[in-house]
C-alpha cells in the first residue's frame, strides 16, 4: 500500500515536465497493490464553455460529455501521464 501526495507548481495543466516526474514516480510505485494518489495538479475542462454553461450541463446530469473534455483524460489518453493507471 502506498500513498503519492503531488501537487502542481503553477497555474494551469501542468507542464510536460511536471508530466514527466509524475511518469518516472508513477513507474516506481506499480509494484503495490494499492496505490492512492492524492493531489492537486490543476488540470481543467479544455473547453471554450463558460462556467455558467458548465454548471447547467452538471445540473442536466451530462457528466460524461464533460468528461470527455477533462484536461487530466485527454492526457491520459495520449499517453503523456498517468500510464497503467486507471
């Protein structure tokens, strides 16, 4: 069992460096059976919608098309963080 505790050093995604630690401390820590990430890396919806618009399409229980702008799944996705992680 092992618990990460990561937060990111500026406003916004993190960068492809800050990736790219992640990477190298989450490659270290596959071993465990359990691992708990608790962090906060600032990634955000990759939308042109408005906080406003956001919230309506929470109150319209349209979570998963909200999802699929989730800055942290499209980074995922690519590759770029977070590999064997689900």
């Amino acid at each position: 069992f092992v618990t990460a505790v990561s937060t990111a050093s500026g406003i916004g995604a993190p960068t492809p460096q800050e990736n790219q630690s992640l990477n190298a401390l989450s490659r270290r820590i596959l071993d465990h059976d359990i691992v708990i990430w608790v962090g906060d890396k600032n990634y955000r919806l990759n939308t042109e919608l408005s906080s406003t618009e956001v919230v309506e399409m929470i109150k319209a229980g349209k979570i998963k098309e909200l999802v699929e702008f989730d800055q942290l799944k499209q980074e995922m996705k690519e590759g770029n963080i977070f590999q064997n992680f689900h």
